[in-house]
C-alpha cells in the first residue's frame, strides 16, 4: 500500500510540473498574436450545401492540406502523385493539444483544399481559410463518449467500415474541385477501399480466437473499434490523452484489471507510458504494449516509411496478446 501510495505521490508531482510548463509555454508562444485577416475571396465548404470552387487545370497540381496523420493517409491513397499533400500537425505531435502558429495558418490559406476529420479533435481549422474544405466524417453517426457534456469520440478512422467512409468523402470532394482527374481519384478510392476491406476481414478472423473482449486502452479512441468487432474498453484516461489521469483513475483501472484478469495494458506512441506502467506493476505478470489510436507518428515511424495500413496492423498484432487470442498458423 505504501508502495502504490508512493507511486501515485509522484506521479502527481509529475503532473503538476508537466502542466505548469504547458501553460508557460502556451502563454509565451500565443502571447501579443492575432489571426491573419481574410481577403475579398470566396470560400466554400464542402458537405455543407455551398458550392466548391473549381481550382485546377491540366498541369496543376492539387494542393492539399491535411489536418493530422489519417486524414493525410487518406488523402494520398485517393490523389496519389495528382497532389501535392502535407500536414498541419507536424510529425511527433498529439493533435488533441495541437494549436497552428501564425505560419502555419498563413501557409494551410494559401492551399487549394483542406481535409479535415471534424468530431471535435481538430476544431483549430475554423482559423484557416483555405479556398475549399472537405469534412471527412461527414454522414458518419458519432458516437459520445459523455452525453453530458456533449462530447463525441472522433477515431471513426479506427474502425476500417468508418474509414471507408471517410476515404469516399475525400474521393467525392476531389472530383467536386477537381473534376479533370476524376477518373483517377476513383480507381485509386476503389483500390483503397479493397485493402481496407481485406484489412477488415483479416481482423475479423484474427479475433475470433480471442478468449477475452476487454481491454485497457490509455485514453477513450476504440468506441468505433471496439463496436464493430465486439469488445470492450476500459480507458486510463478517459475521454482525451489531455485529461488528468489522478491516483483514483489509476487505481480504478487496477481494479478493472484485476477483476477482469487482464495482464496487459496499454499505453500510446505520443503519450507518457508511465501511467500504464504503474498499473502493470500492480498487476502480477502482467506488461505494458502500444495500442496506437492512429493520430500520429513518431520520427523513427516516418522514417521507416509506416503508413495507415501498417499502424493497423501493429494495433492488432498487439491487441491480439491482451486480449488472449491464439497466432495464426502462418
């Protein structure tokens, strides 16, 4: 008891320092800064009922900016080489705590379109002004994840018949401005759309030997996931990697560990592994694995060239040992 008594101390020493160098941060870095003014130009949304604007010709290249790490994987697998595609939120960078400079504003108003995911985890676009916006979860039915509040689970990316969706938006949108490539944007939608499907099958059969169905991600991002192929979570943190994680949360998640026998619990690429440590080392036999809600990548991940496809794969791969499922035969 004294021990976790100790853990718990100093993990909330941790959090206090953690928290007052992102407000001295965020202070300094937001401080004596306004937002660019909008010129005398037209800008349409799409999936809202207004027209798009048609931006291209025979030799231009789309240029496309994308709010976070799915949403531009998306974007590449539908436009291919006819774009030229970046992110506003730099590698290595949670988006839940994402804000753009200046710079990056100025930059994203100069494209030809933005993608987006809506669903509350990129609301920061609202400040860029690029000429045309394609809302990827657009028709999809969010779930909340506290009706309370009024707050929805954004990762419909996680689940790969929601990511289909989303990939179609996209597609849509592009032919909408860009309609010479049109033909384009649909092969390389229905060849994407094919892996997806494939990705989903493989899923399907890799669980079904799965002696458990819950499990213990670190913050709220498998609702969409965990729905479509019947299990359960149990979050560390709750609804966002940004929310206090206090010694009650953690012992709770103990709790929920122990009484559902689970030994491995899971932590996030871009967030400190620390909290699901402590609560492994509660747990005899018990390990923390990475069970990655796709927001980012690390470096060493871009630089080894891992894509949408492969972040999925390595979530099952890992979900796969928690959840007690047996290898397939290769």
């Amino acid at each position: 008891m004294k021990r976790q008594i100790i853990v718990f101390s100093a993990l909330i020493l941790s959090i206090i320092f953690h928290t007052l160098y992102q407000n001295l941060y965020g202070e300094n870095e937001n401080s004596n800064t306004t937002l660019p003014s909008v010129n005398n130009r037209t800008y349409s949304m799409t999936n809202s009922g207004k027209e798009f604007n048609s931006v291209t010709s025979g030799s231009h290249k789309l240029v496309v900016v994308s709010s976070f790490f799915p949403m531009g994987e998306f974007v590449k697998k539908v436009g291919g080489e006819r774009i030229e595609s970046s992110l506003l939120v730099p590698i290595g960078i949670e988006p839940h705590d994402f804000e753009p400079t200046i710079n990056q504003i100025q930059t994203a108003d100069t494209a030809d379109v933005l993608v987006y995911n809506d669903l509350g985890i990129d609301n920061w676009i609202a400040k860029i002004n690029t000429a045309n916006r394609i809302n990827a979860s657009q028709g999809i039915n969010a779930t909340y994840v506290d009706k309370r509040n009024m707050t929805l689970d954004p990762h419909v990316w996680l689940d790969p018949i929601l990511a289909k969706k989303e990939v179609e938006n996209i597609r849509d949108g592009l032919i909408i401005i860009d309609p010479i490539n049109k033909d384009f944007y649909i092969n390389n939608t229905k060849n994407f759309l094919n892996d997806l499907d494939n990705m989903d099958k493989s899923i399907r059969t890799q669980l079904e030997s799965c002696k458990k169905r819950d499990f213990i991600p670190f913050h709220d991002s498998f609702s969409y996931f965990a729905n479509e192929y019947g299990l359960k979570q149990h979050s560390i943190s709750g609804m966002g990697p940004e929310a206090e994680v206090t010694p009650l949360r953690l012992a709770e998640a103990i709790n929920v560990a122990k009484r559902l026998d689970i030994h491995v619990i899971y932590s996030e690429e871009l967030m400190d592994p620390r909290y699901a440590s402590v609560i492994a080392g509660e747990i005899p036999n018990s390990k923390v694995l990475t069970l990655s809600p796709i927001e980012g990548l690390t470096k060493h991940e871009q630089q080894a060239g891992i894509d949408y496809i492969g972040k999925m794969q390595q979530n099952i791969k890992n979900l796969m040992v928690g959840l007690d499922c047996n290898p397939l035969s290769k």
